[in-house]
C-alpha cells in the first residue's frame, strides 16, 4: 500500500490536471465522490450523470456510487467494494477502486500481437527491450529494479533523450532517476516511483511498476504505427504462406492421382477373351477386387483434391489474391476429364466380362430386359408431347413465368436422365439383332417408334424453352421500365409537391426589397418550369411505353407498379396544380409590390414628421434621465430585443453542435466529407417535412433513388438495422451509419505498400535489417527471399522493393 499510493496518486493527478485539478490524499480525495467522477470523465471521454453537490453523507454515497455505476457499465466486476468504504476514506478499498480502474482505462485496452492488457503490456515491454542485451524484462517487478528497462524503453523511441551507452547495471539508483526525470521533463509523464524505495524493496511493488510503465506505453502510442503496420504485413505474408503450401499439396495430389489414372487405364481397356469359363471368372475376380479395393481410396483422393482446391480458392478470395491457377494438365477439370475416362474404361471392361460370361444364356432373357425397359420409357413418356405443346405462358405473369421455366429446367434434368434408357434401349434391340432373335421385327419397330418420339420430344423441348425465355425476357422489360418510371417519378413529385408547398407559402414582407427578392425568386422559378415539363414528359413516356408492349406482344400484367404508388394521373393532376398556382402567385406578388410602394410612401410621410418632432423628444428624454423613477411599462420593447437575442444564440449554438457531432460521425465512420456532403444533401431532399427525420416511405423512395432494387424483405432488413427500437422514423445519424456500412472498404494492395512505408521511414525502399527488426524471423526472410533489388535513383546498397512486392500479393505480378 506504501508503494501503491504515490503512485495512484501521481496517477490521478496526470489526468486530473487536464480538468485544472488535483488531488493530495487519495484516501480522502475522492470521498464526496465528485473529483472521482471526473476523474473518470477525463480518461473516458464521456459524461456521467449529474453529480450530488450537497455535503450530507447521502450526496457523497450517491456521487461514489454513480462512479462505480459508470466503471461496472464498462465490464468490470467490482468484488468487495462499496461506496460507503469509499466516502467512509478506507484507504485499502480506494486504492483497490483506483486499481480496478487502471486495468480496466489505461492497460485492458492495451493489445500486442493477439495478446491484450497485462499479458499485452509485458509483450510491449520485450518487444521494444529485445535489442538491449542487459534487458530481461519477465515480469512487473524485480525486471526493473536495475532501472536499465525504464532507460531502454525511452532510448528505444527517444534515443536523443538518454546515452544509454553509459548506464551502467550496477548503478540501479543513477538509472532510476535518469529514466524518471527524462520522462517528466521530455514525456510528460510525472515521477509514480521513489528509486530508493525500488532498490530497497526485494520485490518492488508490481501495481506501481505496471501503472506507470502502462504511461510509456500510451507515451509511445504513435510508435505503435510501426507496429500495427508489421502485425498488418505479418497477417499478409502468414495467409501467403499458407496459401503456398496448399499449392504444394495439391500439385502433388494431383500428380500421384493421375498417375495411377494412367496405369489403371490400359488395363481396363485389355479386351483379350479367355478360352475357358474359369479364366473369364477369375478376370471378374480380379475386377471386383479392382472396384472393392483398389479404386475406393482413389475416388477419395479425388473428392480431397476437389475439397482442397476449393477451399484453397476461397481462401484466395477472402484474402483479396488472384485465383490458383494449378500446372497444365493438373486443373480439376483435367483429372475429372481422367477420371470420366477411367470409368469409361471400367464401364466398358465390366461390360465386356458379363457379356462374356452370359454368352451362352438363353436370349429370351435379354428380350425380356428389352420389354420392361420399353414399357418404363413408354409409360413415362405419356402426356408429355401436351404438356409441352400447352401456350400457358401466354397469360402468366413474371414470377408465374419464372416458376413455368423452373418447372420446365427440372422436365430437361428429368429428360436428359432418361437419355441412357434411351440409349439401352437401343442398344438391347441392336444386340437382339446381332443375335438372330427370332422376333426381332417386332423389337425394331418397338424401338423405332420410342427413337422418333424420343426426337420429337426434345424438338418440343426446346421450342417451349424459348418460348418461355422470350415471354420472360418481354415481362423482364416491363419490370424494368416499371423501376426506371419509380426511380424519376419519385423525386419529380416530390419537387411537384415542394413546389405547390412553396407556391402557397404565406410570405410576410416589410420592404420593397424583400418583394422584389421574392418575385425575382418566383421569376426564376418559372423559368425551370419548360425543363420540368420535358421531364414529366419523359416519365410520362416510359408509361408509354410500357403500354406499347403490353399492346404489341399482348403481354398480361397483373396489378399496378410495385415500385411506387405515383401514377401518371396523380402527376398530371399535380403538374396542372403548379401550372394553375403560378399565376395565382404572380398576382400575389404584384399586389404585395403594390402594398409596399404604398407603404413606403407613408414611411417617408412618417420620416418627415419625425424630423420636427425628434428634436423634442430627444430634450424631454434628457430631461426624464435626470429623474430616479422605476422604468415605464413602455420599455418592455427592450425585454423582446433580449429575448429574441438570446434565442439566436441558442440556436446558433445547436447548429455549432450539430456540426461538430456530422465531423465526429465523418471521421469515425471513415468517410469523406463529398460522401457526407452528399448523404445530407439526399436526405434533405426527401426529408419534405423538414423535421430532420424520414418515415420509411421516404427513405425507401430515397434508396430507390440511389439506385437501389428493393423488395419487401430487403427493405424490411434495412429498417431494422436505421431502426431498430421500430419507431417508424429514421434520424440523419442512423443514416449516415447505414450509408458509411455500405461504402466501407477492406485491406488493398496500397494499404500493405503504406504499411511497409511506415515500416521503412517514409523511404521508397526498405532495408534487410529493418524487415529483421519490424518482422518475426520467418516472415522477415520470407520477405527478403522474395522482393526485388530496388533500383529507384535514391536507393543504396541492399535496398529492396517493397513496393512492387505488395502489388504482388494481390495478383497483379508473380512472387
């Protein structure tokens, strides 16, 4: 507890003071609670409840307690301490809390290469030590009594700072004191720790050394650039890496398994016939061990290749590098074409051998085979040539027609399958024949009525097949035009809409200049108006369009549009609105001109009656500024003006506000302000009621728009990601967060380049020795072994592109 206060206390004090505050007891402190909450205001960035500022013990309790309230929210357990310890000064529990919160601010969010907080902080700590040779950072205690840790942490990012070449080990209070002033004065880190008590201590105190090396750390964050970019470039090369190997594997796969493709073969295409039943039996044995032992384990030596080859490609994929492109006559494609051979090879051999074998049975029995299959192929083919010859499509609508060609793609899967009946069917009559079947007329004429139907059906086929993909391709069309007129319509009628509003609009005017602004305002207006109507006209046309189809092909279309409710008579009704509502305008404005000339004249009879009667006010003003009398009623003019200024720096204020949160959302969403710009311009467009929300009608006109193809669940999914409490209404914020999600990007070939930049120090090339001190050992010489000399005009001995090795690894060039 010794060495743990000054410490905190120091610690505390190194946030507190950017609030213009201190603190000098911790234990007493932080007992009304107020300072401890802005402690955590400082280090959190947000803003905690309203503190108690009474004095009663009631007020300090809640105070402490809405504190401990905001560190739980933050995932943190708080065992054993309460806030009446806290008000109460037990100095155990206090510097227990101000522990709990130092994990949780300053070292919990602390990650180095997968490891975070405690385990990440020591990382760090050996990372930036390595090189230092008198350094042995293990833990957060007797690693540091020697001091050297502290000095090689600041040499290592400052070395300007300390000559570490003249620290020496035994001389632990001399390097101590170094490294704490030269972090005070240069770091602005303050002193946490007392060098006599470290030294003195058989065990320094492991809380104090690791609240204050966690200040290095953060001292240090912008180094922590450099590193992000090597985990960045360690991340690149291990999925590389990995990629490789499974290159590797496959091409050996693959060649072992042709291989043995090749050797299998030719024995299966030996048709050299035996002299005896036995031999032509044993041939079959041996057969039958071919398919029971031998070819299992190749067919999953294949199945493997085709699952590792995907799952290469995939990774390939994920990981933004070009497709595997395996060595000629390796793709799988080529081994499928091997493998179909192979059991060609294997169907015909079996074949071959029962043919053989059953050379001598009665042929009544392959007559009998040929029968059943007839009558299977005949009793599937019934109503097949009407059903193909129906004209439905003639009538159905787009989604009916898409079932119909669904419908139709299974009918040519099913057709295509009964093609080997077809063909054993032939095959069986042909064999009939070879062998003088006694009734073999009858067999012919059986198999050539099932061929010329056969031929028949698949001409039907295809005729009903393009029939479909014509009447498909027609309602397509439609669907489209119908999505074109949605897209237009929608922000034509809401300018009609605005326009009619705007038309309407009472304007209230003091001068003759404010209506003249308003009529050159409507002037130009107007002058819009021939461009509006060709659009109107243009939107009008793709409903003529649409009409011109559906008359010329007699195409059925059931219901209306299903991208908008607007129709072309709501927009011509609309259209004659406006038209109406500008002359109605321009007699408004001329009878307004007419007011205010009329007004002005009386301003002028005014002003030159003020100028007599001015002087004698202004002399009985002098006069009544004498007197001591309460104000007059009559001032209550100046209240109005104060008032009215107020509520101008209010909203000023808001609108200042609302500015800076629209940066804050911009730079932590990661986009530009042109992307911004025009995301706030869409949403002003369709917000028509001007109340900075949109119902979900208006953003769905609104994405439709932008180019989006809406149906009812899609749509459905987006408004429960802008919003998900269901209030019916989407915020400008929930905006912009949908939008920022959609044009997100991923890891690039110049995000790797930028990161071996950083790595090199802005140099267009980078050093051996600097990939060996940024990289782990087999990431760096992999690198090494694999990047080019560079031979830019600024390079030196050794240098190396870096640049034309990070284009590599996204396919643009071969490694």
């Amino acid at each position: 507890v010794k060495l743990n206060k000054p410490t905190f206390t120091a610690w505390c004090n190194s946030h507190l003071r950017k609030a213009g505050t201190q603190i000098e007891n911790i234990e007493e402190d932080f007992r009304d609670g107020l300072k401890l909450m802005l402690l955590l205001e400082v280090i959190s960035g947000e803003r905690l409840a309203k503190p108690e500022r009474g004095k009663m013990r009631v007020h300090k309790i809640s105070n402490v307690n809405k504190a401990l309230d905001f560190i739980a929210s933050k995932g943190v357990k708080l065992v054993s301490i309460g806030a009446e310890e806290i008000v109460d000064g037990n100095a155990k529990m206090t510097l227990g809390m101000i522990w709990t919160i130092i994990l949780r601010f300053a070292i919990q969010d602390i990650s180095v290469e997968e490891t975070s907080a405690k385990e990440g902080l020591l990382l760090w700590c050996q990372r930036k030590t390595a090189p230092y040779k008198n350094v042995n950072i293990q833990n957060f205690h007797i690693s540091w009594k020697d001091g050297l840790g502290f000095c090689a942490l600041i040499h290592r990012h400052r070395p300007e700072l300390i000559d570490y070449g003249k620290l020496r080990k035994d001389d632990p209070m001399t390097n101590l004191n170094t490294a704490f002033d030269v972090a005070e004065k240069y770091l602005d880190i303050p002193k946490m720790l007392d060098a006599e008590d470290i030294v003195g201590t058989a065990r320094p105190d492991e809380k104090a050394i690791m609240t204050y090396v966690s200040s290095f750390y953060h001292a240090f964050s912008g180094a922590q650039k450099a590193e992000t970019a090597a985990n960045r470039i360690c991340k690149v090369l291990a999925v590389n890496q990995e990629n490789e190997q499974l290159m590797e594997d496959y091409e050996k796969l693959a060649s072992d398994l042709l291989e043995w493709i090749r050797r299998t073969i030719p024995w299966l295409e030996n048709r050299m016939p035996e002299n005896t039943m036995q031999a032509m039996q044993q041939k079959l044995e041996d057969f039958r061990d071919y398919r029971r032992l031998h070819k299992p384990p190749k067919v999953q030596e294949k199945c493997q290749l085709e699952i590792n080859f995907n799952t290469l490609q995939t990774k390939l994929r994920l990981s933004n590098r070009p497709a595997f492109m395996p060595s000629e006559g390796k793709m799988v494609s080529d081994i499928n074409n091997a493998w179909g051979n192979l059991e060609g090879a294997e169907k015909g051999y079996e074949e071959w051998l029962l043919n053989e074998i059953r050379r001598l049975e009665r042929l009544d029995h392959l007559a009998e085979k040929f029968r059943q299959k007839a009558a299977i192929h005949e009793a599937w083919t019934e109503g097949k040539e009407d059903m193909l010859q129906k004209r439905d499509y003639e009538t159905a609508s787009l989604s009916e027609i898409k079932a119909l060609l669904k419908k139709h793609e299974a009918f040519e899967s099913d057709l295509a399958a009964h093609q080997d009946r077809v063909e054993q069917i032939a095959a069986i009559a042909q064999e009939l024949n070879e062998l003088d079947y006694y009734d073999s007329p009858s067999v012919n004429a059986r198999c050539q009525r099932i061929c010329d139907q056969w031929d028949a059906l698949g001409a039907l086929t295809q005729k009903r097949s393009e029939a479909l993909q014509r009447t498909e391709k027609l309602l397509e069309t439609i669907d489209q035009l119908y999505l074109e007129f949605a897209k237009r319509a929608a922000p034509f009628n809401n300018w009609m809409e605005g326009a009619m509003e705007d038309l309407q609009d009472t304007f209230i005017v003091h001068t003759i200049e404010e209506i003249q602004g308003l009529s050159a305002a409507h002037e130009q207006f107007k002058a819009t108006l021939p461009e509006a109507d060709k659009e109107r006209l243009a939107i009008l046309g793709i409903h003529n369009e649409i009409a011109k189809i559906v008359q010329t092909y007699h195409v059925n279309i059931a219901g209306t549009n299903p991208y908008t409710t607007i129709n072309p008579q709501e927009i011509n009704a609309k259209w004659d609105k406006v038209r109406q509502l500008v002359p109605q305008r321009d007699q408004a404005l001329i009878e307004e001109h007419a007011r205010q000339q009329n007004n002005e004249r009386l301003r002028r009879q005014f002003a030159n009656q003020a100028n007599v009667i001015g002087p004698w006010i202004q002399t009985k003003m002098e006069v009544s500024s004498t007197l001591t009398l309460p104000l007059p009623s009559s001032f209550s003019p100046l209240q109005h003006i104060r008032v009215g200024w107020e509520q101008l720096l209010t909203t000023i204020a808001r609108t200042i506000n609302e500015i800076e949160n629209q940066i804050l959302t911009r730079d932590a969403k990661g986009i530009s302000q042109e992307q911004l710009n025009e995301f706030r311009a869409s949403f002003n467009h369709f917000d028509r009621k001007r109340t900075g929300i949109m119902d979900p009608e208006d953003f769905k006109t609104c994405l439709i728009s932008m180019g989006y193809n809406l149906g009812e669940n899609e749509f459905s999914r987006i408004m429960s990601i802008v919003d998900p409490n269901r209030m019916g209404l989407v915020t400008f914020q929930a905006f912009i967060d949908f939008m920022s999600r959609e044009t997100a990007d991923t890891d690039t070939a110049d995000q790797v380049m930028a990161s071996f930049k950083v790595l090199a120090g802005d140099k267009n090339y980078i050093l051996a020795d600097e990939l060996r001190r940024e990289l782990p050992p087999d990431q760096a010489e992999y690198c090494i072994a694999r990047m080019a000399p560079y031979t830019g005009p600024d390079g030196v001995p050794g240098a190396l592109d870096y640049m034309s090795f990070s284009t590599a690894l996204y396919g643009e060039s071969d490694l």
